[in-house]
C-alpha cells in the first residue's frame, strides 16, 4: 500500500511541477510578445530541434517520426516558436498509441507557409475544438495541465499566425489530428 501512496504522491508532484512550468512558458510568452524581439528564423532547423529535444519520448513510445520540413525562413522571435512546435509536437506524442506514426511537415500556398503536426490518435471529439485553446481545458485521455494549447495560440496569436485542429479522416474514420499553423504572407521572407 506504502509503494501505491507513494507513486501517487510522485504523480502530483510531477503534475504540478509541469503545471508550475507551463504556467512559467505562458506568463514568458506575454513578456516576449511585449519586448517584441523578431529576428529570421530557420523554421526546419526550429523542427528539427524540437525534434531532437523530444526524441527521447519519441522512441520510449516507439513512434515512427517523419519529418518533411522545406526551407522556410520567418520574422519572428525564434525561442517563441520553437516553444509552439515542442508544445504541439509533445501532444503528438501523449495522444499517439505506441508504434504508430506522427510527424511534421510544411506546405507552402502562395507566400503563406503553413506548418502542420501530425499524429495517428484518437482525434477530435465532436464539440468545440477552440475550447481546447483555453486554459485548463484538455483533450479525451489527458493527464496534461491543458495550458499546452494556450501557449501555442499565445505564440501564434503575436506572430498573426491562425492556428486550428483539424482531424484527418480516411474513409470515413478518424486517423488522426492535423495541428495547422499558418504564418501570413508577411512573415515569410523570399
């Protein structure tokens, strides 16, 4: 009974110990998107990195990851986006069964530039897919602090970027959720 109270007490702990850092990346992301610091930012490198930093639960899932990432370069405040890609590359990984595929791509149309994480989930329940945005509010199966999405419309919302959920759909099922960001034409530099 000691090793149950304890791992319980280890799981609080740890809830709130990434509550407390997520409530820190939010109240980061208000103060960058007032001193304003926008400089080029290497979207593929950003990913990547991202990538690389989450690696490790990428292959404790067993995820098969695919990056497919052109070379794009934006105005913006690079720790600020690489936040928004960790943030919903991680929910990739938390709403994925083991062993099957997520990933990240860019599209381009026009001079917009969108980035898109994908994941092999459960996708979107029906109902309000913006409520996810909100603080505190988190998807079917979580055990996130639900301010992941809030940070990322933060950081989308101070670039002019619009930022959706969007299940993917195969024969009428549910494969998975497309997390879209589009950065305007304004961002993206030739």
């Amino acid at each position: 009974a000691a090793d149950v109270v304890m791992r319980d007490m280890a799981g609080t702990v740890e809830r709130a110990v990434g509550l407390a850092n997520q409530m820190l990346s939010l109240a980061e992301v208000e103060q960058r998107r007032e001193q304003r610091e926008e400089r080029v930012c290497d979207l593929a490198m950003l990913t990547r990195e991202a990538a690389v930093e989450l690696s490790p639960l990428i292959s404790e899932n067993d995820l098969d990851f695919e990056l497919d990432v052109q070379n794009v370069r934006l105005t913006g405040d690079p720790p600020m986006i690489g936040e928004l890609i960790r943030n919903l590359l991680h929910n990739a990984i938390r709403y994925t069964p083991q062993g099957s595929k997520i990933g990240i791509r860019t599209t381009t149309d026009g001079n917009e530039v969108t980035l898109v994480v994908w994941d092999s989930g459960p996708g979107l329940a029906g109902g309000n897919p913006e409520r996810l945005f909100e603080p505190f509010v988190s998807g079917r199966y979580s055990t996130g602090s639900g301010l992941g999405l809030t940070i990322c419309r933060e950081i989308a919302g101070s670039m002019n970027a619009a930022i959706s959920l969007e299940n993917r759909v195969a024969d009428g099922k549910i494969i998975g959720l497309d997390a879209r960001v589009r950065f305007p034409a304004s961002r993206v530099l030739p």
